[in-house]
C-alpha cells in the first residue's frame, strides 16, 4: 500500500550571477525554520552543473567542445560517479565545498555545460528525486536556487511533487554585483585603488559573458518571468491575499545596502507570503 505524503510548497530563487540570490536564499532558509517553524529543504539546482563541471574537468573533457562534453554525459558510468559526487559535495564542510566549487573557471565553465540538454536532463532527474525525498521526510516548503527554475517549477508541479508558489528572479548591475562578490561593496568604484578595478573589471566581464550565456542557450534559457512585478530592494513589499498563485517578482539588487537590508525584506515577505497561504 502506498502513503501519500503532502506535496511541499516550492519557493524558486532564479536569476543572474552574482546577484545575491545565494545569500537571500540561506538567509531565507535560516529564517523560515527558525523563525517561523517550517520545515525547510534548500536544494542548490546550480551546483549540479558545478558538479558536472569538475567531474569532466578530471575527466579530461574539453569544455569548449559540445560533443566532448555530450559523450561524458551519455557515459554512463559517468553519470553515476556524477550522481556520486553531487552526494558528498552535499556533506562537505562548506570552505571545502566553496574551494572546489565556487572558483571562477568552474563558474565560467559552468554555463557551457548547461547549455547541453543532456546535463538538463541529469538535473531534472535529480531534482525529480529530491522532491519526491522532500515530501516523504516531512518538508513543508523547499527553497530551489538555480537559474531556469520557472520552466523548472512548472515540470516538477506537472508532476505532482510540489505546489509552486512564489518564484523570486533576481537582477543586479554587474558593476555592483562585482563589489560585492570582491568584498569592495563599501567603496565606490572610483575610491578603489587601481589593482581593485582590475579585479572589479575582470569579474564584471565574466559577470557579463555568463548571463548573455544563460540568456541564449536553446535548452533552458534563463530569462525574466512575464508579468511579474518589480521589486527594489531594500525595499518592502507587501502580499496581497488576492495575489495569483505562483506570484513572480524580479528583484533588483544594486542598491548599496548591508546584506541585513537586502535579506531581510525577503524573508519578512515570504513568511507572511506562508502564514497567508
């Protein structure tokens, strides 16, 4: 006999690089849980494609060649040391998992990587998995952080394993975006000295070539969701009860703000987005 467990509600945290979304959405997470007692799942979506791209590298894959990187994918011996790594990835401390992960080759290969629908395929199977996982275990709201998630929401709801809820597309000018990342987001661009442009400008064009990347990939192209309302933080927003349910919101990030003032308006947002609902 089979037990039908209760599907979580899904929260997607979409958007370009470097535009915060990775600390809003931990923030979210912490908040939620400990704030408002849910039972949270955060499933990080892009680190897949990290993943994917650090396999291939040891692999001897050249990532500049398509059909390199499609006959690594068919591999399947490959695909199941990929599903492999993405599990002890998931357990490693984070400063270890951040050192082999979050570099800027692997981000800037990243991207290539995704554009192949093969690796789609891997990580829609994968999150297919952690849905069904999610509602089993007792989580109630699950946060997806990734890029293409509105297409992403859609399949996993046309498959009965969440309600999608609130999709959150995240933009920021990449100047901003740079700063931040570099740990220069107290100065201005014209109070850096000179060493810092350099780092500032180098990471703004890799900032620039990884979103025109998503954005004109034929498979999964990340793009902002249609009819969705724009939201300057740090503002607030406030949720209407008469809102449509998925509710989309594009959410810009460049003003200069401490990172307490660019979470917490989130977070504030989708707990009482949830206490409604």
């Amino acid at each position: 006999m089979t037990t039908q467990h209760p599907v979580p509600k899904l929260i997607t945290f979409d958007g370009e690089a470097r535009s915060g979304k990775g600390t809003i959405v931990q923030a979210a997470k912490d908040y939620l849980r400990d704030e408002c007692g849910y039972n949270v799942m955060l499933i990080d979506a892009g680190q897949v494609f990290r993943v994917l791209v650090v396999a291939a590298m040891r692999a001897g894959v050249s990532l500049d060649n398509p059909g390199e990187i499609d006959a690594f994918l068919r591999d399947p011996s490959q695909a199941h040391s990929c599903v492999e790594m993405v599990k002890s990835v998931y357990h490693m401390p984070k400063d270890e998992r951040d050192a082999l992960l979050y570099t800027n080759e692997v981000g800037a290969n990243s991207a290539k990587v995704g554009a192949r629908p093969l690796s789609q395929d891997f990580k829609d199977s994968l999150l297919k998995k952690w849905m069904k996982d999610a509602a089993v275990e007792g989580y109630n709201v699950v946060l997806l952080d990734g890029r293409a998630l509105e297409e992403t929401g859609a399949m996993l709801v046309s498959h009965g394993l969440c309600e999608l809820d609130v999709g959150l597309y995240f933009v920021c000018d990449a100047e901003m975006g740079a700063r931040r990342t570099l740990g220069l987001a107290n100065k201005t661009y014209q109070e850096l000295r000179e060493f810092e442009k350099i780092e500032v400008d180098m990471l703004v064009r890799q900032i620039d070539v990884r979103n025109h990347a998503d954005r004109v990939r034929t498979v999964q192209p990340v793009k902002p969701p249609e009819q969705a309302q724009h939201w300057l933080l740090p503002d607030s927003i406030v949720y209407k009860s008469s809102q449509t349910t998925p509710a989309f919101y594009i959410v810009d990030t460049s003003a200069d703000m401490s990172k307490a003032a660019m979470t917490q308006p989130i977070c504030h947002f989708l707990g009482s987005y949830l206490r409604e609902k």
